[in-house]
C-alpha cells in the first residue's frame, strides 16, 4: 500500500514537472496537489507547487507552500530561495532580499545566489528612489501645467483671469501643489496593490468555511 502511495505521488509529480516545462502552470499545481495529498511532508513537492503558483501569478499561495518548504526542511536553501522568488515578484524587495540571503548563507558556494542578492539590492534601490522621486515629479509637472494656463491665458484668452502677476503665481503654486498631493494618493495606491497581492483571494465557493467545520 505504502509503496502503491509513493508510486502514484512519484507519478504526479513527473506530470506536474512535464507541464511547467510546457508552461502550463495550472495543471501542473492539480498534479503537485495529488502528490501532496499522498505525501503531506515533501518539501520538493511543496517546493514545485510553489514555483506553479508563482508562475500563475497566484502570490499568496505560492508564498504558503514556501513556507511548507521551509517548516519541513529549515536546512534546505530552496525554500528560502522559492519565498524570496514569491516575494520579488510582489515587489517586496526588503523581505526578498533577507530570504534570498538565507538561503545563500545555507549554501555560500552557490554564485546563483549571490546574483539574486545583487539583483534584489538594485531593485530594492530603484524602487525607493522611485517613491522618493514620484511627488516631486508630480509637484513639477503641476509648475509645467500651471505655467502653461497662464501663457495660454494671457496669449489665446480675450477676457484674462490671471490678469494680475501674484494670481499668476498663485495658480501655477497651487497646480504645483495639487499635482505633489495627487502623486502622493497615486504612491500610496501602488503601495496598497503591492500589499494585496500578497492578500489571500476571496474564498468565492467557501472552501475555508468547510475546512473549518471538518
């Protein structure tokens, strides 16, 4: 019986390998999640269904299984590597970085590794000097815009509003500021959708409800 088990796990999870090379990644986690089923502790399995998920964009549950991988086999550098791929992918450069650098102290000779560390540190960089940089680029196209209705007022416009050099300056001050605020909500935007994407998804058939109640 136990080796009918291991058999038919070995075979799901050839299947599951056999369609991510294919790429198709939603099969592939049917089949990791039979073997899974027929072997609850296998971190490899835990660790490929990860990789699926991870290539359907499905963040939450790929980081899940990394962290199986990671309770099963806290010594093996994959399952660090897979949660810091999980969390690359989602932006989350900071927690990326500190897995990705777990995994290389459990296995130093890997150079691989080391690429990932230099790479993640670069992205980390970029996108805070992004962050840094989007409100001020905001603040500056509102000058550009504000300076525009003047001119256009001045020039095109028979009846002038901004007839006077302090109301000139205040419009293109207060568009300045305008577009600084409206970059800062559209910041902090960005920030909210890097978080859901590592929210669990909406449980639509109430499979949790039912786990609970087993």
């Amino acid at each position: 019986m136990g080796e009918n088990k291991e058999h038919n796990s070995k075979t799901h999870r050839e299947n599951g390998n056999e369609c991510i090379k294919n790429e198709k990644y939603m099969e592939a986690v049917l089949y990791y999640t039979f073997a899974i089923k027929l072997d609850q502790r296998n971190a490899e399995l835990y660790s490929n269904r990860s990789l699926a998920f991870l290539k359907s964009s499905q963040y939450y549950y790929a980081l899940e299984d990394a962290d199986q991988v990671i309770k099963f086999r806290p010594k093996w550098p994959k399952g660090y590597f897979r949660k810091a791929e999980v969390l690359f992918a989602a932006q989350h450069y900071e927690d990326a970085l500190e897995f990705y650098q777990k995994a290389l102290q459990l296995q130093p000779d890997d150079s691989s590794l080391f690429v990932f560390v230099q790479k993640t540190k670069k992205a980390m960089q970029e996108f805070k000097l992004r962050e840094r940089q989007m409100p001020w680029l905001g603040a500056a196209f509102g000058i550009v815009f504000g300076v525009f209705a003047v001119v256009f007022e001045f020039f095109v416009l028979e009846n002038r509003l901004f007839f006077h050099p302090f109301i000139q300056m205040f419009v293109i001050i207060l568009v300045s500021v305008a577009g600084y605020g409206i970059s800062c909500l559209y910041r902090n935007y960005l920030k909210s959708c890097k978080d859901a994407m590592l929210e669990k998804p909406i449980d639509l058939f109430g499979d949790d409800d039912k786990e609970k109640n087993k």
